[in-house]
C-alpha cells in the first residue's frame, strides 16, 4: 500500500492523460465532499446535497475529452431527467452515457461525503472496479485527513493540496504571502483572538489610513464570506470612540468570538465610488506550472455584503490583467510551498471618480469555489483557454470570444418540491438553452435544490457580457412563469373534488 505522498508522485501522470489530444484511456473520480467545521456543515444543511450536485457540470468534459471516464460521488442520486439534460448537453450525448456514472450513497447524514465514503466499503469497492487498471486521479472540493483517507483506501492520486499545508490557505497566513508576492493588500493585522485584538487592530488601520469608515473581522479558517463581518468606525458623521467600538465589538455574536479565538484578521472595508470583487482561479501543476484559468467578478451580498451569491466571467476589462498578474505571482509563492492543485485568490477593486483603478488582495482559497462550475460548464461545452493579457475567453474553433453571467441563488420558497423537468423543458422551449454548435446559451445546474429549498442556479453564455446577462435574466424571467404555472396548477389539484 502507498502513502499518500508517494500516491501523489503519480499525480503528473493521470492529469497528462486527462487533457485534450490524449489517447489515454483514463478515470476522473469527482468528490464533492465539502469538508468543512460542523459549524459551517449545519448552517448549510440540506442545501449541501444540491452544492454537491453542481459537479454534475464536470461530467461534462466526457463530451470533450474522448478517452475521459467521470465517476461522481453524492450523497444523493440526480434524478433520471437531471442526468438526461446533462447527456443531451454536448456534442457527444452517446459518449457521455457511456463515460458517465453517478456513485450514489444515499445518505443525507450531515457530515462530508469523504467522511460517509469511508464507512461505505461496497461504494469503494464500486470506485476500484470503475477504475480498473486505468490512471485516474481524485477530483475533490478541498482536502483533508478524509480525502487523504479515502486516496489511501483507493490507492489514487488527488488533485489537491496535501493538508498539511492547509494553513497556507487562512486569512492571515494569505496576508503574509500577498506581502512576500509582492501584491498590494488592504491595511489591516493578524493575528487576531480577542476584543482587545480587535481593538488594536481597528487602531492601527486608523493610523495607517485616517479616513476609514469601517473594518471587516475575518475567521482565519472560513469560506464564502461566512466568517466575515463588518464594524462601522463611525459614529454618525464622524469617527466613533473607543469606548463606542469596543461596545460594538463585544457585542458580535458570543459564538463568532468563539471561534475568532481559534485567529483572524481585522483590516480596512475597501471603499470608492465603485467597488468590485475579482478574484482569479489557478492551476498549481505537479510540474511546478501556474495556469491562471480564469478572472471573474464576484457577486456578493448579504447582510454585510460579504457573502457569495455568483459571477461573471471574465472579470472587468479594467483590472482583469492586473488581477491575473497578482494571481500568478501568489500561485508561484504557492507552489515554493508544495501546493498543488486548484485554487482561487480573491481581490477587492476600487474605483475613483477620474476612472483608475486600485486592485487589492483579500483572501486565497486553497480548494475548489464558487467560480470553478460555471468555468467548467464553459471550458466543456465551449473549448478553448483564457488570455490572461486580453482578459477574454479564446476559443478553440476560433469564434468570437464568450463571457457568462452565473448564479447560485435563484430562489423562491414557493417553488419548493417543483420538479426539474418542467424547468429543463421550458428553458428548453424558450429556445434559451445552451447550444454547444454555437456556444451560446443558459445551462442548469443545482437542479436537486428545488426540492430542498426552492434554489436553482444557472450560467448564462453569451458572445459578451451584455449578452450573457440578457440570456440570464431571460432565463431566469422563463424559470418564474414555469414556477408559477405550476404552483397554480398544484393549487387548483388540490380544489379539484
């Protein structure tokens, strides 16, 4: 039996086979296990069986990549016409049929899938005879001693980041490497456990930038902005006392000061007349290699903005070849540090009256986000690569260049327990859907969402990004009508004697 570290020697080898022109027969095992604290596992809920099922996108690449096999892993299975509108997606629906298989453990237990994997030996024994005597590599979310595991039981490579260097990917830790790069990063201190930190830290960033109007305290160990909230420095017109913040920091949530005493940040709410969230995903290759993948803007809300709601692509032309600038040289401070694998690194960008621009680094992200799906509904379903200098998608087949416009949260509690099929079919109808001969419309995803909580999500594909947020809301505009008919329909059922 191999370590893990010597399964990883082999990683090079499998990913060789699992790129355009390979005649390799290979396997790609996806494991969307979102292991995370128990903290973050309960907020989300049911709702990670649906995130889960956004990897349904990564099949897609058995219509581009002849000699791939995808084996996905879920809690749960996609129903028959979930699986059937990704089959007829792509230019090969045969070959994704015969490329394709759904591992499912049926079991909605709030814990990672890594974890309910491993008390599965028949499911394993499924992954090893799929696998065979093919190369093949583990696709996971991020990384832990569980995915280590389930590597060890199936004696695979993953792609991913030994966890041991996980720290590499906290609030503080990202702080010190966008230093070392060479990046620029907002004001702001490390090393955060207690109020009094807090307050040290909130009085430094004062002196190093007098006109900030707020601060934004960060978990180190947290995802999706939410660890992240927002302590106004103002009181009123002008800035607030000492006395008056400490009030406002002592009275967070007891729980969010509880685990801000396992570290965190505190550093300046980057302001302007227009402000921006870029980030920028990154291949780290076994060979040393940084591939910046794609630039994005991020769409963020909630109750202190921080939280990721979906993306554009590709990010603003404005700082687009800034930010992937800035995300390669992190990636090459990564990899000195032995990682590999995908990771994503997100900015803030602010905008002045006269129009410039000033790119700041936030955060690293040491796993897959919410920008891998959409990427990979594109790079399937329409090949080709990013320019990081042009800031655009160019395409294989040498068509104009493309941008999409994407969501996770298109949600209604009415449209709890609405079937898919409906939603496929009228998207469909609308004639919305995307089309693979001219790379040019709207693909579904977290479809097992609407029997959850009522949330879909989908990518829009247009020739340019006006296009593609005109595919979006028209889709989304098709999906509410589809909605509503049927909720209609459901009530006049139930009047019928």
């Amino acid at each position: 039996m191999k370590s893990f570290a010597e399964l990883q020697a082999g990683l090079g080898h499998a990913l060789a086979a699992n790129t355009e022109g390979s005649s390799t027969p290979h396997v790609v095992i996806a494991l969307p296990s979102y292991s995370a604290s128990d903290s973050l596992l309960r907020h989300y809920g049911e709702r990670i069986l649906a995130l889960e099922h956004r990897y349904l996108l990564a099949t897609l690449m058995t219509h581009r990549l002849e000699r791939a096999r995808l084996v996905l892993v879920s809690s749960i299975a996609p129903t028959p016409d979930v699986l059937d509108y990704h089959r007829r997606l792509g230019p090969r629906p045969q070959a994704w049929g015969a490329g394709t298989q759904v591992v499912a453990l049926e079991d909605t237990s709030p814990q990672s899938l890594a974890e309910k994997l491993l008390r599965r030996p028949d499911a394993l024994d499924r992954l090893r005879r799929a696998v065979g005597d093919r190369p093949a590599f583990i696709e996971p979310w991020n990384v832990t001693e569980h995915e280590v595991a389930v590597a060890e039981r199936l004696q695979l490579p993953v792609n991913g980041m030994d966890p041991s260097l996980w720290h590499l990917g906290f609030k503080g830790a990202g702080r010190k490497l966008f230093a070392r790069a060479g990046v620029p990063l907002p004001a702001g201190v490390e090393d955060v456990r207690t109020v009094d930190d807090v307050l040290r830290g909130i009085e430094a960033i004062r002196a190093a930038r007098p006109d900030v109007s707020a601060v934004v305290v960060k978990h180190d160990d947290s995802y999706a902005g939410d660890g992240n909230t927002v302590v106004n420095l103002l009181d009123g017109p002008v800035p607030a006392d000492t006395q008056t913040l400490a009030r406002r920091v002592a009275a967070l949530p007891p729980g969010y000061l509880a685990e801000l005493a396992r570290g965190g940040i505190v550093e300046e709410l980057v302001t302007g007349t227009e402000v921006t969230t870029p980030s920028a995903q990154v291949d780290l290759l076994p060979d040393g290699r940084v591939v910046v993948l794609a630039t994005h803007e991020q769409v963020v809300g909630g109750t202190n903005g921080q939280v990721f709601l979906g993306c554009r692509f590709p990010a603003d032309p404005v700082h687009a070849a800034e930010v992937a600038r800035h995300a390669r040289a992190v990636g090459e401070q990564l990899v000195a540090a032995g990682a590999l694998g995908r990771v994503s690194v997100d900015f803030v960008a602010s905008r002045d009256p006269s129009g410039a621009s000033r790119v700041f680094a936030l955060e690293v992200n040491l796993r897959k986000g919410g920008t891998t799906h959409p990427y990979a509904a594109l790079r399937n379903l329409v090949p080709g690569r990013y320019d990081e200098v042009l800031g655009q998608w160019v395409t294989t087949a040498g068509n104009a260049p493309r941008a999409y416009v994407c969501t996770d949260n298109l949600l209604d509690e009415s449209w709890v327990g609405l079937s898919p099929g409906p939603v496929i079919d009228a998207v469909r109808r609308a004639g919305l859907q995307l089309d693979h001969r001219t790379g040019v419309g709207v693909v579904l995803h977290m479809l097992s969402g609407l029997a959850i909580d009522g949330r879909i999500g989908l990518t829009a594909i247009g020739l340019d990004a006006a296009h593609a947020q005109e595919l979006h809301d028209a889709a989304c505009r098709v999906i509410a009508a589809t909605a509503a008919e049927a909720t209609h329909e459901g009530r006049l059922a139930g009047l019928t004697p």
